[in-house]
C-alpha cells in the first residue's frame, strides 16, 4: 500500500478512534486506485474496474464512500468537513435498484423456534436463532456478546454496534428463558463469551452462516438470501406489523439514519392488501 493511504489510514485509527474494521475497509477501498493522489478521471477508472470485476452497485457505493473520504482528506485535510463547496475530485455514488429485503416466513420461523436440539452444540446455535430473531441485533453484535452484557432481570442486553456505538435493547421473557437455561447448565461466567467455541474464542461468521443454513434444510426449506442478515430484516418487520412505531425501531436497529431504518422495514404484498382492505372507500 502507498505511503499515503497508510497515513490516513493510520489517522483515522489513532485520531479519530474507528474501528479495525472501518481500517480495513478502507484498506480494501484503496485497491481500487493506481495512485494516491488521483484526478477525477482516476476515481472514474477505479469504478469502472469494480464493475468489470462484477461488483454489484452496493458493493461499488461502499468503496466510493471510503475513496470520496481520502481525497477529501488529502486536498482539505482532517479538521474540514466536506460540503458541495469543495472543489476536490469526487465520484458520484451509484444508483442502487430497490430490492426486497430477504426475509423468513412465519412458519420458518415457527419451524426454528420450535425445533428441539439435543447437543450442546445445537443448543447453541438454537440460542443464537432466538436472540437474532427477538432482538434484531447484527450477527457480529451476537457473536462477540459477554455473560454480563445481560441484564436477565430488567431483560436488557447492551450490544456494541457499528462505529463503537453501545445501544440497550429489550428481549422477551421467552428468551431470558431460554438465555438462563443456557447459562446455568453450561456454566458461563460473567466474564464468558456468551457464544463460544470450545476453547472460549469467538465463533466465526461463516462457520455461524454455514450452520443457520444447513439448520434450515435440515428443517425443510430454503434458508433466504443473505441468511443471517434477514433474521434483522424480519425482526424490522414483524416489529411494525405488531404496532412499533419506526423512530423507536430505529434505536433498536442501531441505526443513525432514520432512511435506513425505513429500508429495513419494508411491508409484504399482503400487509399492504389488508391495509388496503380498511381503507378503500369501496369497501363496506
């Protein structure tokens, strides 16, 4: 990597305080770029690569906003905050086609709710399915979680989020449930990974997707795209179904951008027919 990507990276690590995974973010972003000091050709080139390469329009936008934030940085400097008025070369993000967010069916999840394990193992990746689908949490937020993050009498968690942003979310009776069985039989101390293999490190994601998947076939159907990720999605959804209004959603979700939040929580074809149903004026 040139000399200058390592400084800001390095600045944004020691001076800004973001996350190892923001730095390798960035890390990732500047592959795109044949130089450090580029033109507005440059950034030009550096996407159309990307789409050569097959990245799809989400994964382009996520690189230009981490390539938008060098240049910025190496033409204003840190103490500057970017604003239309700054002249420096900047790509425009890509337009993003309006999917439907992934989510699981009722039955689907009665089909995992409901299923029995019998292995230590299975009792764990039950207990993860569970807190994914009461809480709505991010994968990374249930994996890296401490015994004493719970708070089994007030049924509160504190997750760490994106961005090192702590938030305190509710979960259910069933869960605390669920979550006390767990701990007492397996022993977990306050200080215990909740989540944890067995030598007591963090489980990964992938090993995670691979076993939700394969619990999913096991139990008859299809698990959805991005699988992990659409327990969230059905959590947005389910909780506004029931009721929740979308700016309490939004500090649950860890969101900062209430747009985002709106995303999450799309309504299904037949939400919006019942809805439909009470309100047409020619319906009786």
């Amino acid at each position: 990597m040139q000399a200058r990507f390592e400084q800001f990276i390095q600045e944004r690590k020691y001076l800004t305080n973001v996350t190892e995974a923001t730095a390798q973010w960035y890390t990732h972003a500047f592959k795109w770029l044949d130089t450090d000091a580029p033109t507005q050709e440059d950034l030009k080139a550096a996407v159309l690569r990307m789409r050569e390469k097959g990245l799809k329009a989400t994964g382009c936008n996520s690189a230009i906003r981490a390539l938008n934030s060098y240049v910025h940085w190496a033409s204003a400097g840190p103490d500057v905050k970017c604003s239309p008025a700054c002249r420096h070369p900047k790509i425009a993000q890509l337009k993003e086609p309006q999917c439907i967010l992934p989510t699981f069916s009722d039955k689907q999840i009665r089909l995992l709710v409901d299923w029995k394990p019998k292995e230590r193992i299975e009792r764990r990746l039950h207990l993860i399915v569970l807190f994914l689908f009461d809480t709505g949490a991010r994968i990374g937020e249930v994996l890296k979680l401490r015994v004493s993050d719970l708070n089994l009498d007030d049924l509160l968690v504190t997750l760490d989020g994106k961005g090192r942003k702590q938030r305190i979310v509710p979960f259910s009776f069933e869960l605390r449930k669920a979550l006390h069985r767990y701990i007492t039989e397996y022993n977990r101390k306050p200080d215990s990974l909740l989540f944890a293999t067995s030598g007591e490190t963090e489980l990964g994601r992938r090993n995670t997707l691979r076993d939700v998947k394969a619990l999913c076939n096991s139990l008859g159907f299809a698990p959805p795209r991005r699988t992990l990720h659409a327990t969230r999605h059905t959590f947005a959804t389910g909780y506004l179904r029931r009721g929740g209004n979308v700016f309490a959603l939004q500090r649950v979700m860890g969101h900062s951008d209430l747009e985002t939040t709106k995303r999450y929580a799309h309504l299904t074809t037949a939400d919006l027919q019942a809805v439909h149903e009470r309100v047409s004026l020619l319906s009786r």
